[in-house]
C-alpha cells in the first residue's frame, strides 16, 4: 500500500531553526511519508543558535488497511434460488468493487449482489481503494443436487377390482423429504405412501421435495 502524505509544521520559518521529525529522523519544515501502519509524528524544533529545542504538537497519519472477505446467504441453495454475495469490505473510501464467476457475465459494481446460479459457482470480489490498492476474496455457492423421486409398484399400470386396494410407495434419495401425491393433478395424500383402490382411477404422481 502506498500512501503519500505531506506534513506541514505551523511555524514562522527562521533561518537559526532546524526541524526534525520522529519517527524517521526526518528533516525540514515540510516532509513527505508513507507509513504502512498508522503512525503519530512529532517534530523538534531547534534554534541552532541558543541550542533550545522544543517539540510540536504529534500529528497522527491513520492508515486502513484494505480488506474482503466475500460471503454467500445462504451458503448452499438450490438451482435458480437467489443468493446474496457480500464483499464485507473495509478500507480507505470511496470503495469500488468488481465482482466475476469466470465467465462473461457482468455483475453490478456493488459491496451487495444477488446470484441466481444453476451450478455450483465460486464468485470472486476485487475492491480498491481511494489509493488505487486492491485485495480480492472469494466465496463458493454450492448447489443442491435435486432430489430423485419415483413409486417403488411402478410405472404400472396397475389393475384394481374394487373394493382391493393397492399401497403405493414413494422412493428418494433425498435427506428429510416431504411428499406430494397427486391424482390426476390433485393432492391426495402427504405420507410416504397412499393406500389406492379401484374406485380411484387415474394417473398417480409423487413429487418430493
């Protein structure tokens, strides 16, 4: 990081007075630093004629570091679900921001994004500073993998005489599901499984989620 910071001592200027400033040992009324932390000076002022010296007011040149750290809400989602990036950025402002998942898209040049990715995606952050420095930060959304769902008596079709009954049984990998059967589009149960009987016919569907 570099930072460039003139320092002026308010002093009439006489030609008998030497300035030196501490840290640095640096000499002259006027002097040009570049801290890499933040750092108080003061400058002594001597009259090389009487030998008297004294010491001015500190001055203190406060540096921010630059920092991201880029966090996804919520970290792992589904397939075209929103998620929203933050760049969690802190540094010398204005701040400005450049975000990319590696391919052509363009993301707005915001601290706050939302993503809508399809896949698992890392997105990464550049953020510079007034001083023109930049650090950058990146952040992975994984993607849930959907579910599979299918009727273990399936794909039928199934021949009922009424008043037999027949239970249908719903199969899935996924890790606490909830269940949806449906008959000829309508809800007709939410367990695991569905007790039919001939005087129900149609097509049978279950979706979980």
């Amino acid at each position: 990081q570099d930072y460039s910071i003139n320092i002026l001592k308010r002093e009439i200027q006489h030609p008998d007075f030497t300035y030196t400033w501490n840290p640095g040992g640096l000499s002259g009324s006027s002097v040009s630093v570049s801290p890499a932390a933040t750092t108080t000076y003061t400058a002594t002022v001597t009259n090389a004629v009487t030998g008297c010296a004294t010491n001015s007011s500190p001055v203190t040149v406060t540096i921010q570091p630059l920092s991201a750290n880029a966090t996804a809400t919520p970290p792992g989602s589904c397939a075209g679900q929103a998620v929203i990036l933050n760049a969690n950025a802190v540094g010398g402002e204005p701040l400005t921001y450049s975000w990319s998942d590696g391919s052509p898209t363009v993301y707005p040049p915001a601290a706050s994004i939302s993503v809508t990715p399809s896949a698992t995606t890392t997105y990464t952050v550049t953020v510079t500073d007034a001083c023109t420095n930049t650090t950058t930060s990146s952040v992975t959304v994984s993607i849930n993998p959907l579910p599979t769902a299918s009727i273990a008596e399936g794909p039928g079709p199934i021949t009922l005489c009424d008043p037999a009954t027949q239970v249908l049984t719903a199969v899935t990998n996924a890790a606490s599901p909830t269940y949806q059967w449906r008959l000829n589009g309508a809800t007709v149960g939410t367990n695991p499984t569905l007790t039919i009987s001939g005087a129900s016919s149609g097509s049978y569907t279950v979706i979980v989620t």
